[in-house]
C-alpha cells in the first residue's frame, strides 16, 4: 500500500510529524482548513521529466505554481515536461494526487522553491501516498533530510476573483 510506504519513509526520517486524515476535499483553502495550516504550507509535491527515465521532484507551495523559466534556469537545462498520470506512477510508484518524496520507489532529486524556507518554525503539509492522507513537518527539517535544493522556482497562483 502505498500509504504505509510513505508514512514509513516519515517515520524513517526521524521527523517529528503529524498525519492527517480526512475525505476528498474540493479546493487548497478547504485542505488547510482540515490539516490545520495555511494554504501556502500545503505543498504540491510535482513530478517533472527532464528526460528518459530522468525525473525529479519540485516542491511548490500551494499558493504558487511552478516558473518553467526560472527552473530551466536552476537547472542547466533547455527543455522540462510533466509526465501523464501513468509515467508518473511508474516514477514514483503514487498516484497524482498522492505524490510525496518520502518513499517513492525512486529517490528522485528534489528542488524546493526558495519560499519554503526562512522561518525555522514553519510547517508544511505534504501528501502521503494515498488520497485523504498527509504528513504535517518542519519545513526546513523536511529539506534538509530530503536532500533538497532550494531555489527560486516558482511565481504566485494566478488568481481566479474577477
């Protein structure tokens, strides 16, 4: 199950954690509100494809979205896709939605946007493998254990409010 996979890598970690457990929710703002956070502190784990079997993982809060510019840049590289669903399972062995660093059945890099540091105190909330389930963390802890680098990869969610 992929869930324990994940919540063992946690536990693995040594990081102190919380896990959360809740039913589908319908926006970033409701998920917060569940997992007892911000909505910049729930971070969208994402599965970018820099070529053949070559992967990564971007960590990008919730507020933001990924600056493809800017992450070319960080990483020496002229070209970055995002696989179908089914590419990043076979990546990750998670589906969409339930993606997370921790326990993937690759170790994929990590590169964590520059926002989620700075302050020793914060915690984020990242998914956990399955659908409903997340794991609560220090923010640079979490970085720090995954290896991350930290760079300026991101611009603020386009707002949708007329």
């Amino acid at each position: 199950m992929s869930e324990q996979r994940a919540l063992d890598a946690v536990v693995a970690s040594g990081l102190e954690h919380t896990v959360t457990r809740h039913g589908r929710v319908g926006s970033l703002e409701e998920a917060a509100a569940v997992r007892g956070v911000q909505p910049r502190d729930i971070v969208k784990t994402m599965v970018v494809r820099r070529g053949e079997d070559d992967h990564l993982f971007v960590l990008v809060p919730g507020d933001r979205q990924i600056s493809w510019p800017r992450l070319r840049a960080v990483l020496g590289v002229s070209r970055l896709s995002m696989p179908d669903a089914e590419a990043a399972r076979e990546a990750t062995g998670y589906a969409r939605g339930t993606i997370t660093p921790f326990g993937s059945s690759t170790a994929w890099p990590v590169v964590a946007d520059a926002t989620l540091t700075g302050d020793p105190d914060r915690i984020i909330s990242l998914g956990a493998g399955a659908h409903g389930v997340a794991v609560s963390v220090n923010a640079e802890a979490a970085l720090a254990h995954l290896g991350a680098q930290v760079a300026d990869v991101t611009d603020p969610e386009a707002s949708t409010a007329t």
